[in-house]
C-alpha cells in the first residue's frame, strides 16, 4: 500500500494553474479545428483550418498567453529580498539577500553536514617509528570513496523512514584530504526527530547544524588559520571543479516529494551557476591598479534560506460514544454492543472496562451480567446527556471619565440670585394715611395722652 502525504499549498495552486491552462489551449483548438468545406494549413503538427496570411501568427501569440510560466511575486520559490549591505573593504561589499519562500512554501527544513575522514573513524595516516612521522594509507579516491558511502549508510540505515532529499559536494583541506559538506532537506513536521537522530551519530560541536547557507556549499576558495588562501573545489584525483550530487531517499511514487525534489535540485544548479559567473566576473574586471578608476566597486552576493517553522498541533481528547466487546463469566461469554447518550474520553471508557471484567468474574448467569452492566452503566453516567455550556454573556464596556489636571478641583457652587425687593411706601406732607399711621405709633411708645 502507498504512502499517502498532503500536499503542500504551493504544488496545489500549481495544480489549479495547470488545469486552467489546459481549458484556455483548448478553447484556443476548438476556434481552429477544421471542418469540411475549409482550407487547411499544418501548425505545429497538426491541421489548423487557414482563414488569413497572419493566421498562425495570432494563433502561436494566444498560445503563448494561455500557456502558465511560474510566478516570481512575493509567493514563487526563487524569490530572493535584500536584506543588508556591509562594506568589507573600500571597494568591496557583502550583499545579504534571504530567500524567505524556497522553505515555506515546500514545507520543509534543512540540515546541514560536515563529515571530516579522521572524526568518523576513516584512519588515512599511519605513524612511521624509524622516520618519526606520519605517511598517507589512503590516497584522496579511497577516502572520497569512504565518505561518500558513509553518508549514503546514515540516509539510508539512520533515517530509514523519513523521506529526505540530500545535496552534497567534496572539498579539500589545506593538506589535501577530502570531506563532504552536506545539506539534508526533511518534512518540516520531522525536522526534531531526525535533528536528534544525526546529533547522537555525530556529536562533535560543527558536525551538525541548522542555518542553510548555499553560498557556504558552493564556496571555492577557503583560508586557514595563519590566513593562507587555497582552492577547496580541486581535489588531485577526484575533481577539477565543484560539483553537485544529490541522493533521495525513500521518496517512492510520491507526486508531492518528487515535485520538491525537482524544485530544490533546480535551486542549487541555479546558484552554481550564479557562483561561476560571479568568480568569471571577477576575473575579467582585474585591472591593473595604474588603469583602475577611482569609484569602482565590487559587490558580493550571499543567499540565506530563512527555516519553515510549523505552526504546533493542537492535541484534542480522543472521545468516544461506542463500545463492543466481549465479556466472560462462569457460565459462558456474553457480547454486547452499546451506543452511549453521550461521547466519553478513552481513560473513563476503561474504567468501565476493568470494572466490568472484575464484577462479572464472579457471576454464574446472563441476566446478572446485563443488571452488572445496567448498575454500571447509571454509575458512569452513560445514559445522561451532557450539560450544554451556557453561551459566554459579553460584558458592555465601561467608560470612566478621567481628570486630565494634577489635582482635583470641585466646581463652584452657583450663584444664588435674589429676588427684587419692594420699595418702602412713601411719606409725604401730602399723604394723610402715612403720617396718621405715625402718630398712632409715637403715641404707643411714649404712652401718648
């Protein structure tokens, strides 16, 4: 039976393009498809039907239209952002530039090797007591040989059943030895496992890592520790130049890993070649210093695959509203099959279980196993239904108003206004009530006659 593995998103909306593609070159077809009475003209093998001079033009112009070319937008694979730029000296530069779609939209992640002859236990030096040295056993064929095998032995023992595609390529040290630098791309979901699988095989610090740089893979020149530069890509023996070797692993009839591993081979043939007209640009702008303007600038290009991170899975309670199983007592064996009211989880549905089997040990008849189970039954609470939860009430919001000043001033009481007084009567020589009114009080005072 064949694995079956989701595809990721990009090879779907691939797979959609396709299909729309082959429904406009079909349409195209329908309009020149030949009938009886009409003139005929052969168009990339085929009849087409001949209504003018131009005619195959337009047609060749609509089928260049219909047919899809990958997109090279924010969503396409090869895509490359610049991230910085840092002067290294006063006409060189180092452009970092990340490729944030090659891992995201595949879905996968990347580790990378480094396996060196004397770490993984490939003796290629004897000691010689009489000259007091060392002397080379393997010359650098048998050693490459070796590496290249024990590489294929961890994909292939290590990583059994994982689904991996592997690139890789020799170089050589100062001494002239070989080793392999590796970079191994694995379902983005498995990264962890198979991480944990090569760092206990190689647990020297540097063997294994996680940052993909291809720049580093394709790299030719390399410097040692007093700040020589040697050619690492030529190896006597083995190579003149760098070279590509890819192994795929346990991929099988698989559309969606086939597709991944054609796309990723088509990005590191890209940057080798990238890499080679880069070193060639180099050698043709070599001026003499004498005839070298002033303003001349050299700008090296890196890429960086920035890794897919997954989003973690939600663990959700297996639940359960079925059972069918078989029960043994005394007198037989009694099989029932029971759909609950409500789902339980699988830890309740085996306390149920082991209660059962305890109980019904014991019993001689049928009928009392079905009370057992009964008893059982309303213990567990399997007959009832569950409580639905009551929906969650939104809370209004609040508003509170707040005093924008340090400090707290009350407001002003408000004025009371007063009301019109009325003016006192008037008196007069002529006003006879008012001076009638005073003499009766001045008599009433001062006890008048």
């Amino acid at each position: 039976m064949l694995k079956t593995t989701r595809q990721p998103p990009y090879f779907r909306y691939l797979k959609a393009k396709k299909k729309e593609q082959e429904r406009k070159i079909s349409k195209i077809w329908d309009e020149y498809r030949l009938k009886k009475t009409d003139d005929f003209d052969v168009f990339m093998g085929e009849q087409v039907r001949r209504v003018s001079y131009t005619q195959n033009f337009d047609l060749n112009k609509m089928l260049e239209n219909a047919i899809y070319r990958e997109f090279e937008d924010e969503n396409g694979i090869f895509t490359v952002q610049p991230k910085g730029k840092q002067k290294i000296n006063d006409n060189l530069f180092l452009q970092i530039n990340e490729n944030r779609n090659l891992c995201k939209n595949l879905e996968v992640s990347a580790i990378t090797l480094c396996l060196n002859a004397q770490e993984i236990g490939i003796e290629t030096k004897a000691y010689n007591t009489k000259a007091r040295q060392y002397y080379r056993i393997l010359n650098n064929q048998e050693i490459a040989k070796k590496l290249i095998n024990h590489l294929q032995i961890t994909i292939s023992r290590g990583l059994k059943k994982y689904r991996t595609w592997t690139t890789y390529v020799l170089e050589r040290h100062y001494d002239g030895t070989p080793h392999i630098h590796a970079t191994l791309f694995c379902s983005s979901f498995e990264k962890s496992k198979i991480l944990k699988i090569l760092t206990a095989r190689y647990p020297k610090n540097g063997a294994v890592g996680e940052v993909c740089n291809p720049d580093y893979l394709l790299k030719v020149t390399s410097k040692t520790d007093e700040g020589k530069i040697f050619n690492t890509a030529k190896i006597y023996g083995v190579q003149a130049d760098k070279k590509l070797y890819y192994i795929t692993h346990n991929v099988g009839n698989s559309t969606s890993w086939l597709q991944i591993c054609k796309k990723l081979q088509e990005f590191f043939a890209e940057q080798l070649e990238s890499k080679k007209r880069q070193i060639q640009n180099r050698k043709l702008k070599r001026i003499k210093p004498a005839q070298a303007p002033k303003n001349r600038e050299f700008v090296i290009n890196k890429t960086v695959l920035v890794p897919y991170v997954p989003a973690p899975k939600k663990t959700r309670k297996r639940e359960i509203d079925k059972i069918n199983m078989q029960v043994r007592f005394k007198g037989g064996r009694y099989h029932f099959n029971y759909k609950f009211s409500r789902k339980i989880t699988i830890n309740q549905l085996n306390k149920f279980k082991t209660e059962l089997k305890k109980q019904a040990k014991n019993l001689t008849k049928k009928e009392d196993v079905k009370q057992v189970i009964e008893e059982l039954k309303a213990k567990f609470k399997l007959n009832q239904k569950r409580v639905k939860k009551a929906p969650k009430i939104k809370q209004e919001p609040v508003t509170y108003t707040v005093a924008t000043s340090p400090y707290f001033e009350q407001p002003e009481e408000p004025k009371t206004i007063k009301k019109p007084q009325k003016e006192p009567p008037k008196t007069g020589l002529f006003d006879g009530q008012a001076i009638e009114r005073k003499s009766i009080i001045a008599d009433r005072d001062y006890g008048g006659i």
